[in-house]
C-alpha cells in the first residue's frame, strides 16, 4: 500500500520537478528569451486534443452495446471473475438464475 502511495506521490510531484529543472537550465542557455511560445503552446494545444481524442476512442471500444447488459466483477471460488458484457436474455429475465427453484423457501 505505501509503494501505491509514493507511486502516486511521485507521480503527482514529477511535472513540477521536471519543470523546474527546464527553468534552471533554460535561465542559463544565452538564447532563454528566444522561445518559440506560439509554436510550443500550438504543439501542446494540439497533444491534448489528441490525447482527448484517443481516451474518448479508448472508452468508446470498451463500453457495451444496444442489446448488452453488465455484469459487475465477481469472487467465483477465490478468483475474481472481471466485468463484462452479457447478451440480454429475450425471456425478460434480467437477473442471473441462481439454480433454486423460486417457490422454495430460502
């Protein structure tokens, strides 16, 4: 759990370092105040609509479709059984059958 943790950490912290390392570096480059800033922020405008573009196909893929039900992750004998889509029956049943006859007290 504390290697999940400073992963997060970490993972949070590393843009800021990284930035901070570029601004150390780039005070002392002769040229610091040449940046092209038009060209950077357009090529950075135009990696986050791509990575919009690419999450929203991603979810697209693996969402269900018309005629498809979810069934949620399940513990099936110590295993775990991850999410998936089912047909839906045409009888109308929605729930799984759980094998008991639906007369019998429980």
């Amino acid at each position: 759990m504390i290697r999940v943790t400073l992963f997060e950490i970490g993972s949070f912290l590393l843009p800021f370092a990284l930035f901070l390392l570029w601004r150390r570096l780039s005070s002392r480059a002769p040229e610091a105040g040449q940046m092209p800033v038009l060209r950077l922020a357009a090529v950075g405008a135009a990696s986050a609509i791509v990575m919009m573009l690419v999450l929203v196909a991603l979810d697209a893929s693996r969402a269900g479709h018309a005629g498809e039900r979810y069934v949620p992750p399940q513990n099936v004998d110590g295993r775990i059984i991850p999410g998936h889509f089912v047909p839906v029956e045409e009888d109308g049943e929605d729930e799984p059958s759980t094998g008991s006859d639906p007369d019998e007290p429980q």
